[in-house]
C-alpha cells in the first residue's frame, strides 16, 4: 500500500529537481564545441569586393573577433553601437560575418549605421554559419593567434561583455606567444 503512494511521490521528487536545475540555467551560456578546436576553415568573399577572399589560414597569427550579423536581424541592431565603440578602440580587429542576408540591404545597413569591421565576410547561404556551429543572429567569436577559438557569445554584445570578457580575455591571448 506505500509503494503504490511512493513511487508517484519519488517521480513527482524527480521532476521538481529537473526543473529546478533548468530554471537555474543561462540560456546564453551554451557550450560550444568549438571553444579550444581549430577555427572552421573559411573562404569567403568580402561585401565591398567579391574579388577578394579572405581565409581562417590568412587570419592566423594575430587574435581577431568574428561578429556573425544580418541586416534582417533585430538584435544585430542593438549590439551594433557597441561593436563599433569596441572596434574604435583598435584593440582587436573585428571581422563581420554577413549571414544570410542579401548583399544590397548589408551595405545600406552599414552604410547608415556605420562599418565598424576590418573586413566583411559573405555568407550568403549560411554554410560557414554552419560550420561555425552559429544557433543564430548575433554571434561572436574570439579567435587566438594560433587559429584556435577560445570564446562564444551568443545574442548581443553589450558594455558588460566587452568590458568583463572580451578585453581581458583578448589582452590575454595577444599577450600570449604566437
């Protein structure tokens, strides 16, 4: 007769403590699988001259930032201010990923809120997004001198993250031995 009150009390127990555990998750905190692995291997063109390709190899030796953004996307727009205040700083050179957008709205969005990438890649078809293992608009990637991906942020950059992570961490690793 206990058994039967029981075994519902210890599942009911069970399923609380599940989702007290998830409640106590960060959904922005999602592990990468790529933290501590190569960087994808990347061939893309830039916005501003198809002719001109730009690697993952051509980037080594040097730590760079990977902003994956659209035109399309809303939060792109709200991280955008901070992204260029970050890229002002000469601090770490910030490559843009232009996911699945069309080429003409990516140039008009940046030509009306400025263009704050050392380059901008192309990815039309959000196969590198794939590879780089992008959830969605916006991502960013912190890339060491070896070629190694040491950082994700998913969603925007805000002050905080800048401030609190990303110029520690890129201080850090430019610090490093190439």
């Amino acid at each position: 007769m206990k058994a039967r009150y029981l075994v519902p009390l210890i599942v009911f127990l069970v399923i609380v403590g599940f989702l007290a555990v998830g409640l106590k998750l960060d959904p922005k905190k999602i592990p990468s699988p790529f933290i501590g692995k190569p960087a994808p291997a990347m061939d893309l063109p830039t916005l501003f001259n198809p002719n001109e390709h730009i690697t993952t190899e051509s980037l080594k030796g040097k730590v760079w930032l990977l902003n994956v953004w659209a035109s399309w996307c809303v939060s792109c727009r709200a991280e955008h201010e901070v992204v260029s205040r970050f890229a002002a700083t000469g601090l770490v050179p910030i490559y843009g990923l232009n996911y699945k957008d069309d080429e003409q709205d990516a140039k008009a969005w940046l030509h009306a809120l400025g263009n704050p990438y050392e380059a901008n890649l192309v990815d039309r078809s959000g196969n590198a997004g794939i590879d780089w293992g992008v959830y969605g608009v916006p991502e960013t990637f912190v890339i060491d001198k070896k070629g190694i991906v040491r950082h994700k942020v998913i969603g925007p950059v805000t002050d905080e993250i800048v401030r609190d992570t990303l110029v520690p961490l890129v201080k850090k690793l430019q610090a490093e031995q190439g």
